[in-house]
C-alpha cells in the first residue's frame, strides 16, 4: 500500500477516535462537578445557602453547571420561607439553560407565591405548570442528570414521573407538601398520581408554548 495513502487513513482514524471521545466527554457532561452536593441536602438551609455561593465564587464555571448551582441555592431559600430570594435564581437559571425546564416553572410559580403563603408552594407549581402546557421536567440530558443527584430514596409512594420529577428537586418542604397532596389527593394534585403521557413528569404529546420566553430576553 501507498505509505502516503497509510499515513492519511491512520490520520482520519486517529480523528475519528479523537471525536468520538469528545462526544462521549459532551453526552456524560452532567453536574458531577457539584461536589459540594455530597451531604448537602443534610445541612440547614442558611449553611446550603452559603456553600453554593462560595462553590460559585471559587473559579469561574460553566453556564449549565452555574445555572443548576442556582437551581439548588433557590431550592434552599425555599426552605428558608423566601420565595422572593428564590424567584430571581430560578429566572437566571432558566435564562442560562433553558434545559432546566424546572427553573422556568418555579420562577414563575415563586412570583405568584412571593409574600404569600409558603405552604401553598406546591398548589401554586401545579397551577403554574398547567399554564405552562405541562412541560416534562427531566426529559433533557443535564436535568435528569440534576435531578438524579439530588434524588433521596424511592421517591415519593405511589407517585407519577412528575411526582418524583419534583420530589427530587432538593427541597425538603416541597417534599413534605408533596407526601401531604398524595396522601389527601385534592382534585389540583391529580398529575402527581396519575401518570403523564411522555412518562418524564409531563406531557410530551402536547408540548409546551414559549411561555418562558421573557425569562430569556
């Protein structure tokens, strides 16, 4: 064989191998940078506070690793009774990775219950939802990958992929608000037991409208 022919095929093999590897890197990309997140959930919701921010503060960080760090910091001032603090992390998660289809849903949610009453959160997420067209929370690659590492045990008992979708968002009074709605099953609470076309906490036979496009601008 030609040794110039040897040489070239070599070459597109070796970048071959070399692209395939890069898009492995790209498609295992989650938040397996977070490593603040092992024992995380365990500290109170001040220390959680704080440790997102320093993690955030130490060296700059990728738009979707950034954008879940805020998912997680929001989370905590939601256990902190503050939707108010909570409102504007969750809108520039979304605006930074709109892959987060959870963080458009609780921005919005959390304007509605912001100076109102916590304890409503969850009736105000499923309300807002709706509105929402009922997006699949999860169905992309970086939010399963969130929602899996924050996940605490089985999920919810008897619940939908939404339910446990939600269920694995690190808040401890959502949790707390979505074992109640399984438990009393008022008529709002309906998607949290009953399971959802697309099987991913939403409904992927009717997609949603744009109604995050503010959050974006």
């Amino acid at each position: 064989m030609n040794p110039v022919l040897v040489i070239v095929v070599l070459g597109v093999l070796g970048l071959s191998v070399a692209l395939v590897a890069v898009m492995r890197r790209r498609r295992s990309a989650g938040v397996t940078s977070l490593a603040f997140l092992a024992g995380w959930q365990d500290l109170a919701p001040a220390e959680r506070i704080a440790e997102v921010e320093a993690w955030l503060s130490q060296t700059p960080r990728p738009a979707h690793e950034r954008a879940a760090a805020l998912i997680l910091e929001g989370c905590a001032w939601l256990d902190r009774g503050r939707p108010d603090r909570a409102t504007r992390l969750f809108q520039v998660a979304y605006h930074a990775e709109p892959d987060y289809a959870s963080a458009g849903v609780l921005a919005f949610a959390c304007m509605k219950v912001a100076g109102g009453r916590v304890e409503e959160m969850l009736a105000t997420l499923m309300a807002t939802w709706h509105e929402a067209g009922r997006p699949v929370l999860g169905s992309s690659r970086r939010e399963r990958a969130l929602l899996a590492a924050c996940r605490r045990g089985d999920g919810p008992v008897g619940g939908s992929a939404l339910a446990a979708a939600l269920w694995s968002l690190p808040c401890a009074s959502l949790r707390q608000q979505i074992g109640e709605a399984l438990s009393r099953r008022p008529a709002w609470a309906r998607p949290l037991w009953e399971a959802q076309p697309g099987g991913v906490g939403g409904d992927t036979a009717n997609p949603a409208p744009d109604v995050y496009a503010k959050l974006r601008a």
